[in-house]
C-alpha cells in the first residue's frame, strides 16, 4: 500500500493496532484521501471558529477512511510537511507529526494580504509542481467577481449596480443617482469596512459605520472623511435596497454551495438577521441567527437553486479550481432577489445541520478528487 502524492509505501496489518492507529480505504494500492487544510503561519492564527470546525471535520473523514491534518505555511513545502498537525481519532486531540505529501490541499488561510506574499505563492509553485490540486485557490476580489458574474445576462438581473469609487465625481454621481449607497472594501470580508452613505430629508448626508454615525452638508465634506479609507485600499459601492424585514429586523439568506459531480448543488441556507442599529446581517458584527420555522425558504427554492448553479458556473471561468462559495442574497419589498455578496471562503455555519451537510459535501469532493488521480482521469 502506498500513502500520500510521493506514494510512501506502508504497511498494513488488519488485526495490530497501535495508539495512533486509522481505519483507511484504499483505492489502485493507495490509501486516501490524505487532506491537508492550509491554516495560516502557526495553528495559533487559526481562527477560532475554525478550530471545532476542522475537529469536527478531521473526525468525519477518518470516519469515511481518510486522514486530515492541518499545515501551518512553512517556507517551503517540504517544511511544511514536517510540521504537520494530524488529528488521532484514538487520543482525541491534535498532535505535530512529519505528514505525507497531501493528495489535495484545502486552502483555509486566513489572511488575504499573506496569500499575496512569496512565501504562498512559492508554496502553489511546489503544488503545482507535485501536481497537487490546491482547493480553493484564493479569496474574490469583489470588484471583479461581481464585474464577471454580470457577464452573464440571466444572472445580471440579480446583481445591483456595482462601481468601482476611485474619485470624487464618480463617488458624487452615484450617491445622486440612489440617494442610499453601501461602500464595501474589495477585499473586506464579514462585514468588515462597510459604510452607508445616505441623504438625509434636509439634503444633508450621514456617513453610518459599524461604530459611527457622521453629518456632513454636502458630499464634498463626506468625500473628505472617506479619503483616507479610499486611499488604502480599493472600495466598490452599490445601491442600498430595500430589505424585507421581520419584526423590525432586515434579514437575508446565507447560501452555501459545493460542486460535485461535474454539477453545482446548494449544501446549505442560513437565515441571518441583523439588528435594527447594524449596518450587516453578520453575526460577528451583531447579527442574528434566524430560526427557519419563521421564514418559508420553499417559496424561492427554485430560484436560489438556479442562482446556485448560475453563480457557480460563472465564478468557475475565473479559476477551474474552485469548488465551493457562499452567496448573500436578500428579498427586497417587491420580493426581488438580490445577491449582494460572495465569498470564496465561507464561514462555518452555527447550524449544526448545515455544517454537517458541508462536512459531508466536503468529504465528497476530497473522495471524488482522490479517486480521480488514482485513476489517472
């Protein structure tokens, strides 16, 4: 039997057991799938609602024969390798072991500045190179995801006029033209960065962040309190819609898909809340979880179902590796849908029924892809 991409032969004995031991399927005289999850510089930057996720992830493959370890980004990817931490279905805890080459890496690191550094992308050269799939290749940049999923006319109508904010004038336009606008940073995530800019009844404009709550008497004055964001990073602006809400409360659907078998299926809906002094429905900047008894998801099931595969099928001609995205859609007051964010790589869900339906999605794909290299396919 043979483990790992550089097929390190091992022994198999049926009926001896050690302390460490794993229960494996085997596939063409090789054991797998052997996963690592790439974590970020140290296991200490995971962050902390990954941590159960991963456990909870490493258990469910060893339960279907596989092994899953984490790998903190080393300089290179021998280095890597050696300071793997493998999960011991036995012990029940995660150990720092030399590990086999992966068969696949899942990429989870954490930081969108690091994955532009050489060390990362030395270490895609060395996949690439050990003709390794890397999962997930990198976080969206909004401005160009949301440029490329317009590109398809049925998809566009679900997508709200999104613009790069690169100077005044553009920035005055648009504020005009919806009175309302959200300003979100290309590579923000979670809810982080985003401000509304709204005209108030007196024409006057407030600038509303997750903390603050500005007034300024024209947009000249706005435009001068926001220079110094604008400055440091790339920020696109979309209309502010309307959201239905529930008791108060604007709400959206947190949707999470995964492709398997050459075909794009929707894994899991979360009902996500925000609340009435909230900017987002993120939960870490205080949004709810919503209850699913409350709300009729049936009613646009169809119509999440083919924004799924739409969505999917697009983002894949931006990079053929990607196999998993969340979307944020929202139901405006003429029942409208709206997808208002993606992201490359989704959170955990609270939901242990949806997370367990990720696991599962996620087990398969690690399964699909073992089984087609073994193959040669």
């Amino acid at each position: 039997m043979y483990i790992g991409k550089n097929e390190e032969l091992v022994q198999y004995q049926e009926n001896k057991r050690t302390e460490d031991f794993f229960s494996v399927l085997h596939h063409q005289q090789r054991v797998g799938p052997i996963v690592g999850i790439l974590v970020g510089k140290s296991i200490q930057q995971i962050p902390h609602h990954d941590q159960p996720w991963f456990t909870a992830l490493a258990k469910h493959l060893s339960n279907n024969g596989g092994i899953l370890y984490m790998l903190p980004l080393s300089h290179t990817l021998s280095d890597t390798i050696k300071n793997g931490w493998l999960f011991s279905p036995k012990r029940n805890k995660w150990y720092q072991t030399h590990c086999p080459l992966p068969d696949i890496v899942y990429n989870r690191y954490p930081s969108r500045r690091g994955e532009h550094s050489s060390k990362f992308q030395n270490f895609c050269k060395e996949l690439d190179q050990h003709d390794i799939p890397l999962f997930n290749p990198s976080f969206f940049e909004k401005d160009v995801i949301f440029n490329h999923l317009t590109r398809n006319l049925h998809l566009r109508k679900y997508i709200p006029e999104t613009v790069n904010i690169s100077d005044l004038d553009h920035f005055c336009s648009f504020c005009y033209k919806y009175q309302s606008i959200y300003l979100k940073p290309v590579i923000g995530s979670l809810g982080k960065g985003i401000a509304l800019v709204h005209q108030m009844d007196d024409k006057k404009w407030s600038l509303t962040t997750q903390t603050d709550r500005f007034h300024f008497p024209n947009l000249n004055k706005l435009w001068y309190k926001l220079s110094p964001a604008l400055t440091k990073t790339r920020y696109i602006a979309q209309p502010a819609l309307t959201y239905k809400s529930k008791a108060g409360q604007r709400y959206d659907f947190r949707i999470i898909a995964h492709k398997l078998n050459n075909a794009w299926q929707r894994t899991g809906v979360g009902i996500r809340l925000a609340n009435k002094q909230q900017l987002t429905t993120h939960v870490p900047r205080g949004g709810e979880i919503g209850s699913k008894d409350e709300f009729d998801v049936s009613k646009i099931d169809s119509k999440l179902e083919a924004l799924v595969n739409m969505t999917g099928k697009m983002i894949q001609q931006v990079d053929s590796r990607i196999q998993e995205f969340s979307i944020d859609v929202l139901v405006d007051e003429k029942d409208r849908l709206w997808i208002v964010d993606i992201n490359a790589k989704p959170m955990s869900f609270d939901e242990k029924d949806i997370q367990q339906s990720v696991n599962n999605a996620l087990v398969s794909i690690f399964q699909e892809g073992f089984i087609k290299q073994t193959d040669g396919s």
